[in-house]
C-alpha cells in the first residue's frame, strides 16, 4: 500500500476540480497513515478500531455533502464519491462506517428531522463524538423491508417501540439509532433512539468471515419509550429509509472502485516482481489477460461514478442508475479481487496483501444495501415496466 499507484487510463483527474483533488489526496494520506498499517491485524482479531471514530470525524469523513452550519463539509457528491473510494480502498469495513454515519444516520436527520434534531445530533454525529447506526433490515425481512414487524405506538406522552432489527452495522458501538418502524396504521416512521434508553440493547453478531473490523449486531426493543420530540417529522412510509439508501449506494459504487483499485495495484506489481519460469509472472499473457480486463472494469466503474456524481449534484440522479451503477461496481470489484488473489499465487490467500481481505468484504457489501440480484431486478422494472421480485 505504501506506493500505491491510482489507475487513470482516461485521464478522469481532469473531470475533478482542484478542490476534489486535495480531499483525496488528504484522505489518502489519512488511510496510508491510520488505516493501511493497523485493518489487517483490527480484522484478523474481528476487532472494531473505534479510536478511528473521532479521527474520521476530524477529517470530514462524515456527512461530506451535510451543510457546515451542522458540522458537516458541505462538499458535493464528486468529494463524497472520492472520500469513500480512498476510505475502501483501506477496508471496506471502514468504508462501511463512514457510510452509515454520513448517509444513513446524518442524512435522514438533515433532510426529515426538525430544526432541534439537526442541532442535537449532526454536529455531534460530525465530528464523530457520537457514532451512529440504521436498523431497517429485521431477522424475517431483509429484501421486503416492507414487511417490517417492529411497531411504534402512540402511548399519549410518548412512543412505545417494540421489535428487532438484524445486520445493524456500528450497532454494538452506536450511541444513536435512526430505526424504521410500523404505526398504528401501518405506515413505516423513523425514530432516534439513543443508547441507555430503557428496554434498548444491542448485542454483537459474531463469526463473521467478512468486514471482520466493522462492528455488527442487532437492535432489541422491549417496550422502549421513545420521546415524541425523536420521530424525524418530515418523511411517512417506505421511501424514508430507502432515499437513505440511495445515497449510500451512491458512496458504496465509489469504494467498491476503492476496493478494485488496491486490487489492481497490488496485483499488478506483484506480477512484475514474482518470477517464475525465469521469467516475471507479468510476461504470460493469461496474466496480462487479467490485467488489461481488470484495468479496463476500472476505467468504466470510474466514468459511471463520476457521471452519476454529476447527476446528483444536479439533484438528477434516480435510485435506478443508483441501483446499476452499485450493482455493476460491486461485483466488478468482487472478479478483480478473485483475479488479483490468483495472480499472488499463494501469497493472496494470506494478510501479507489486502486482496483476501477485501475479497471477503466484498461479499457483504454485494448483499447489503439490496442485494446483487433485487438490484438487477429494479433495473428490470425500469426496462419493462413489471416488478418480477413481488
Ligand atoms: P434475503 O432478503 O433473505 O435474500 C436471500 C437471497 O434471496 C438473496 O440472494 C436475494 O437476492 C434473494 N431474493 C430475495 N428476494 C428475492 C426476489 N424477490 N427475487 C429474487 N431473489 C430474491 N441492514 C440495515 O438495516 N442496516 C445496516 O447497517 C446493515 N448492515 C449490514 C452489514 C452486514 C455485514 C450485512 C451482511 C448486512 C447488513 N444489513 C444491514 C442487512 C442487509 O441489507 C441485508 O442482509 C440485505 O438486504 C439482504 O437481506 P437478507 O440478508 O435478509 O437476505
């Protein structure tokens, strides 16, 4: 990692400002200096490095696209694409934190909470004083989130919260959770509950063979009173949580590139160094075949993502061409892993390279978030018009 190299083969350095260039220059630097030296050893022990926490807050890891008057960048999407794409080419797992903060527990806050719930939590969400997470998917309803069991009901002074959420990423460690629930009427409202409130616990998920350094765990809510100032006032139904996820997704196509990247760099100088047959493993075509296909997934993940990028800073970005562009990401960064492991021989399967690492990462991060397929199914729906997954 330490002389990583940055694929460009069409000059896509020239599409970004001066300012994007410094933002992913700083951050990876930051992930040279923090991240690199430390996620192999955090992973093999499944351990969270929560002492990154404060420090991605100190960088302006979190909420990048939040307005500054709530302690966030005020960046736009180019800047927030090119943050996560540096953070995952550390570790997915980190990329993952940075995500849930930024985008699905800053975002939802910032765009349906009141004034007084923007002010209480982003700048604290911010600077990462308060870590945060989002419980949406539950034991029983992964991709039907719609079928939610967990229920909020009106008891006069407050609200009684009850239900379990699965797959939370950060729960173990949140002080916050923006957690989506059923009505009296069934309609799905999100509400902030904090940790210490009664009834509330968050026990860790364990074995995990992938994003070993992001902490997971559930969401259990027994009679929990939540106050009436903590529903986010401004969204009703579905497309709360799932505007939430657009934005992630956006962020999780641009590390997956992150991820590809590191892959492709490492893969490629390991086979100019590696000899066998006397001669540099880099001289047999059927490696020179992995690299020219790895390099030319790269370069069109990274005109689809800048393309989108500029979508969404025109606020004209749909959760469709969201939904190809992170499906299409993940995957091609989940081949090149699988290639670049092969092309380091038995040295890939080891932590001496971040391949396998990332490898195994990129296993979750094609299931969550709407998994591989329900992504190809909403493209389906596009195209024709019929929704195949009800
Ligand atoms: P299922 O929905 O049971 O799917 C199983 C398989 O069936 C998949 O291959 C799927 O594609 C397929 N399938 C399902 N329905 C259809 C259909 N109609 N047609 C065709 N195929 C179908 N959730 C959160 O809310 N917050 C988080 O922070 C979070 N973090 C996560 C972290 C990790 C490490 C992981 C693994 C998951 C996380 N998730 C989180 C949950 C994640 O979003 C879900 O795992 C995902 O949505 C899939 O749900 P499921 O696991 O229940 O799989």
């Amino acid at each position: 990692n330490d002389v990583f190299e940055s694929p460009d083969f069409y000059q896509i350095d020239d599409l970004l400002t001066e300012e994007h260039k410094l933002i992913r220059s700083s951050i990876r630097s930051f992930v040279k200096k923090e991240i690199s030296p430390i996620i192999e050893d955090y992973a093999q022990r499944a351990a969270f490095p929560q002492h990154l926490v404060k420090k991605f807050g100190e960088i302006g890891a979190f909420g990048p696209t939040i307005p500054a008057e709530y302690g966030g960048g005020g960046l736009d999407y180019i800047a927030y694409g090119l943050i996560m794409q540096e953070i995952e080419r550390g570790d997915s797992g980190m990329r993952s934190t940075a995500s849930v903060q930024g985008s699905l527990v800053m975002y939802p806050i910032y765009a349906f909470g009141s004034e007084e719930q923007r002010k209480k939590y982003l700048p604290k969400l911010a600077s990462g004083e308060w870590l945060g997470c989002f419980g949406l998917t539950e034991p029983d309803f992964g991709s039907n989130p719609a079928g939610m069991l967990t229920t909020i009901k009106d008891a006069g002074d407050y609200y009684l919260l009850n239900g379990s959420k699965m797959w939370i990423s950060n729960s173990p460690m949140a002080d916050v959770a923006v957690v989506w629930a059923k009505n009296e009427d069934g309609r799905i409202r999100g509400v902030i509950v904090e940790r210490g409130m009664e009834g509330f616990s968050t026990p860790e998920i364990h074995n995990k063979w992938s994003l070993r350094a992001s902490c997971t765990g559930e969401l259990v809510f027994d009679n929990v009173k939540i106050p009436k100032a903590n529903l986010l006032p401004n969204i009703d139904g579905l497309k709360g949580p799932l505007k939430c996820l657009d934005s992630a997704r956006y962020g999780i196509a641009w590390g997956a590139l992150g991820a590809a990247m590191d892959c492709y760099d490492s893969a490629r100088r390991y086979a100019m160094e590696r000899i066998q047959f006397d001669k540099p493993i880099a001289s047999f075509q059927l490696i020179q075949k992995k690299l020219a296909e790895m390099l030319t997934e790269i370069t069109k993940a990274q005109l689809v993502c800048w393309r989108l990028g500029m979508l969404k800073n025109e606020g004209k970005a749909t959760t469709t061409q969201i939904s190809l562009a992170k499906r299409n990401n993940v995957e091609m960064a989940l081949h090149i892993a699988r290639e670049a492991r092969q092309i380091h021989g038995g040295m890939g399967i080891t932590g001496e390279y971040s391949i396998m690492r990332h490898m195994m990462n990129l296993e979750s991060v094609i299931t969550y978030e709407g998994t591989h397929d329900i992504h190809l199914l909403i493209l389906g729906n596009e195209i024709t018009g019929i929704p195949a997954f009800k």
